[in-house]
C-alpha cells in the first residue's frame, strides 16, 4: 500500500511525528518510491490478474508464453526468469527482480496518473523529496525482443531493452510537470540508476531538462566484480582513481553528482575496499575522506559513520536476501557448482552484510532490540558500537562529524573544481579541489604498507587519520587533507 504505514513499523500517525520530529530539528526526510514494479500483494495486482478483461490487467505486463515457455528469455536480476506464469488466466507477467515485484506498465497513462497522485499526496503530507528505485527501468522496448544469451549462460541479458528506454526522458518530464513543477518548496530527487553513463547522467541531472536532482550509478561499485557481482577480484586503485575521476570532470559543469559507498544493496565499504582487520580505523576513516572531499552530494548508510563491518557468514542457512539465495540455489542445483565455490563470493557480496542491525551498543542485542531480529548481530558489536564511538572523540564516528563540519563551513569542499593526481600510482590517490585562491589537496594510501608521496605534501593539515602527520610517507591506510594557498 502506497499510501500507508505497514503495521510493523507503525501508523501514519507515527509517521507524521516522525516528519515533524525531523523537521523540527531543522532536517528534511525524503521518501523511498518504489514504482518500477509493485508488489503481487498489492490491490493493483490482485486485481490485474483476476482476469484477463479485467481494467487494470494492461496495468502489469502480461503475455502469451511460447513453445519453449515464457514470452522472451530475458533473466530476472534476481536469477531465473523473468517471466512468472499465472495459471488461472494462463499468462505470464513481467518481474525483472523477484517474482513477487510484477513491473507495472509505464506505457499505461492511467498507471502514471496514478502513481503522479500518490506521490502529491507524499508531497501534500510534508516529506521532502524522493529516493527513487531503478527509475530509468520504466522505459521498455516496444516488443520485448530477446536478449543476448552469455556464454555459459541460462538467460538472455534483457538490459539493452529496459535499462535507460526510449521513453525515459518523457515520461520523467512528464512526472516533473504533475508532482514537482508547481510547489515552492525545496524538495529532493535522486533516481537509481544503474547502467547509466555520464553522458546521459548529464541529461537526467542537467537543471534544465527538470528530470532529477542527481543520480545514484553503480560504476566506482562494480570494480572488484569479475565475469558476476559474485566472482569478487581485488578492487585496483587505478581504475578506481579513473572512474571517480570520470564522474568528477563528466558532471563538473553540468548536473550533480551522488557521493556513496555504501547503502542497502552494498556490502560494507571498509571490508569490501578497506582492511576490516588490522588497519579497519584507519582504512574506514581513509574510505570518508576520499568519498567526502569529492565534489557532490554524501549519503552515509546506516552504521557507515561507525565503521560497520561485513558479517561473518556461514552456511547459505544464515542469509536472508532474496538475491543471495536465488543466486546460491541456482548456481548449486541448476549449474550444479559446489557449495564451497559459491559460499566465498557470497561471503563478500551479499546484501545481508549491510542489513545486519545498527550497533548502538555492547549489550546481547546490540542496543537494537530484546528479541530476534531479521538478521543477527554482528559479534563485533561489542567492540564496533555508537555508544563506545559517540564517548571517544578519537572514533570513526567523530571522524565522520568532522568531515560533515568541513563541507558545512568551507566553500572549496562543496564547489572546489576537481583535478586527479598520480592517475597511474597503484597505492596513492591524490586529487585537489580547487576555489578561487584556496586548494585542497587530499593523499591516501590505499595499502598495508608505508607508502611514498611523490608529490610534495606542504600547506596546513586540514584533517587527517593519523597524528602528527608530517613527511612525504604516508603510513598505512593514511589519508591527509592539506589547505594551499595558490600565488
């Protein structure tokens, strides 16, 4: 339901003290929307497959299947098909994630006359803007032809057919001028959207065009993915340093860019691009003073500021992510690879690793609640919690505060334009941003290991992880922030 609280969070009226509560503390609260697909409990699509004359049936996208089954061979991005029959009415409807999340039919009008009035009403209630879900999925092509099958393969690669289709830009400038194009108010959108170029995130994020405020891209994330998401490889810092740099100067003059590392479908950063063992302080306040002197907006995941680590997992008994598990029973019982093969690119990857509960503190449930949650505790929480941080101001957590003091108060960490340093160093990124006459310049080793500068590291320390840091060798995992005045 669009336009309610699901009971086991609460009620609007909860709701509506939550937003007061936010906005009284001079905050804003943006809302998730959800509108690529719906869920199959949802009254749209109860109703769409009671029959096939019903009116809301062209509200999903339903089709005859074939000789050999479902309308086309596209996969769902969630393994298997993307096609699931119905077997009262005989066809099969369209879920390009779970079986359960049947895509609505943008080419529908009355489909985005509906969603246009549930997101007024959001509006309407006082929420600040949108976080919006796969959005450059809406577009399909016409026909739904058949994708590429992979070597290797089951399933063909449905993406050139729904990611960034030929109706994107009108139907988000259409959703422009019905939500957003009347009201006064400040409000916030930034649409998902993984595939996407710089180029077209230029369009999508270009103020005139009036489609969104900025975008969430996938790309700096997929560096230590293989032929799969699950055939993890060591993450190399030149391609990395490249892609932020691409995104950097791509967007420099027009559109916006989004900061992240982690967030609900990621693992967390400092076990993922850091050292979550021997140097986890230092490679996660690394991690926030890269990310946090780019150029753009930073989204911080829950637990991020504290240095969150990924979960030890075990056996495919401890996952819970409906992406995870579909992966694991179809590469063991389908291509029949062995568990052990499977378990370790699991182990790394998983969405379940940024789901675990928040650790507020060292108590049995980490602070996060008396009973069972979703997913366990990490076993770090005694050691890696809110409550320990939030009393040490030499934490992770305090870290995180004075980079967020640092954007607030100095116009170069917000509008400095951006230039990369040492773009071939295998283990030093370094970059400066650019005002007027103030430059910063930002170094980081990204190793274990002492590391030597090969540019001269002058001017006034800003911020850095390590005390008293001076000299051209950068400890491990050591990120330093210098002010330099430009003659």
């Amino acid at each position: 339901d669009y336009q309610d609280i699901d009971a086991m969070f609460g009620t609007l009226e909860d709701f509506d003290r939550l937003l007061a509560g936010v906005h009284a503390r001079g905050m804003k609260l943006i809302m998730d929307l959800v509108v690529n697909h719906t869920s199959d409990e949802h009254p749209w699509f109860i109703e769409s497959r009671s029959s096939r004359d019903n009116p809301k049936r062209d509200w999903y996208w339903w089709r005859d299947g074939t000789a050999d089954g479902p309308p086309n061979n596209w996969g769902s991005i969630f393994s298997g098909s993307a096609w699931q029959l119905d077997e009262s009415t005989g066809q099969y409807y369209l879920h390009l994630f779970s079986r359960k999340q049947p895509d609505l039919n943008w080419e529908n009008s009355e489909v985005r006359q509906a969603v246009y009035a549930m997101m007024n009403w959001w509006l309407d209630r006082g929420v600040d803007g949108f976080r919006m879900d796969v959005i450059n999925l809406l577009s399909k092509t016409p026909g739904l032809p058949d994708g590429r099958i992979p070597a290797g393969g089951l399933f063909g690669d449905g993406g050139p057919y729904y990611l960034n289709g030929p109706r994107l830009h009108e139907f988000l400038q259409e959703m422009d001028r019905a939500v957003f194009a009347d009201r006064e108010a400040e409000l916030l959108t930034v649409g998902e959207t993984p595939g996407v170029s710089v180029e077209l995130a230029r369009v999508l994020t270009d103020p005139a065009n009036r489609e969104l405020d900025m975008v969430f891209q996938f790309e700096h994330m997929e560096l230590d993915h293989g032929t799969t998401k699950w055939d993890h490889q060591p993450m190399d810092l030149v391609d990395l340093k490249a892609n932020l740099a691409k995104w950097q100067n791509g967007l420099s003059d027009v559109g916006w860019n989004s900061l992240y590392w982690n967030n609900h479908d990621q693992p967390r950063i400092v076990s993922r691009y850091g050292d979550d063992e021997v140097h986890w302080y230092e490679s996660a306040t690394l991690l926030a003073t890269v990310l946090h002197m780019h150029k753009g907006t930073p989204y911080i995941y829950q637990g991020e500021e504290l240095g969150m680590t990924n979960y030890p997992f075990s056996g495919i008994e401890d996952y819970r992510d409906v992406e995870s598990l579909n992966h694991y029973y179809e590469a063991v019982d389908r291509q029949r690879i062995p568990p052990e093969k499977v378990l370790p690119g699991l182990r790394i990857v998983s969405r379940d690793n940024a789901r675990t509960p928040v650790q507020w503190d060292d108590s049995p449930g980490a602070g996060f609640s008396s009973g069972a949650a979703w997913l366990p505790v990490n076993p770090n929480h005694v050691t890696i919690n809110a409550a320990a941080q939030v009393a040490d101001p030499d934490s992770v957590f305090h870290y995180y505060r004075r980079l967020i003091a640092l954007r607030h108060e100095d116009p170069v960490v917000c509008e400095g334009e951006f230039e990369l340093l040492l773009p071939t160093d295998p283990v030093v990124h370094a970059f400066t941003r650019t005002l007027g006459a103030e430059r910063l310049l930002v170094v980081a080793n990204f190793s274990g290991d002492v590391a030597q500068c090969p540019i001269e590291l002058d001017g006034e320390i800003v911020i850095a992880n390590y005390r008293e840091p001076t000299g051209q060798s950068l400890r491990p995992w050591e990120a330093r922030v210098y002010r330099q005045r430009i003659d």
